[in-house]
C-alpha cells in the first residue's frame, strides 16, 4: 500500500504530511481515586496519526502529528471493580 500524502497546517505552516498506520497498541486506563470516594478511568485512543515531511525535532527525529481522543469515566470507588 502507497503512503497517503496531504498538505495540512501544522504549527510549522501548511506542511505535506504522509500518512502512517498503527500495527499495535496497548490503550489501558489510567485510574485516578479521588477525595470525594469517586474513580475516574481515562484513556487516549490514536485516531490518526501522520508524519510531517521534511520536518525534524532538536535531535533530527522526524516530526509526527496524532489526531485522539481522550475517553473517561467517574463512578463511585465501590463500583471499580465492574
């Protein structure tokens, strides 16, 4: 399968970007217990994610964009373990 090209803004002005597929990932939920006796459970799932051509950090490494989406749940703590 050929790179998918388009030109989108970035921080750096209106930029080519190829995009990359993701071949894993492990999305976990952090949980959070807070003072009140709720739990709050957060994750951020990758929609997205494209390489900025001919862009490079400090270090020389490429620059990538990632589209996501930050999921989160609250309950009361007693009923984490559901």
């Amino acid at each position: 399968m050929s790179a998918q090209k388009r030109m989108v803004t970035t921080p750096e002005g209106v930029k080519e970007v190829v995009s990359v597929a993701v071949l894993a990932s492990k999305e976990g939920f952090n949980v959070y217990d807070l003072a009140d006796g709720h739990t709050i459970k957060m994750k951020t799932v990758v929609l997205d994610v494209v390489r900025v051509e001919g862009v490079k950090d400090e270090l020389g490494n490429p620059v990538y964009h990632v589209q996501h989406r930050v999921l989160m749940t609250a309950a009361p703590t007693e009923a984490k373990g559901e």
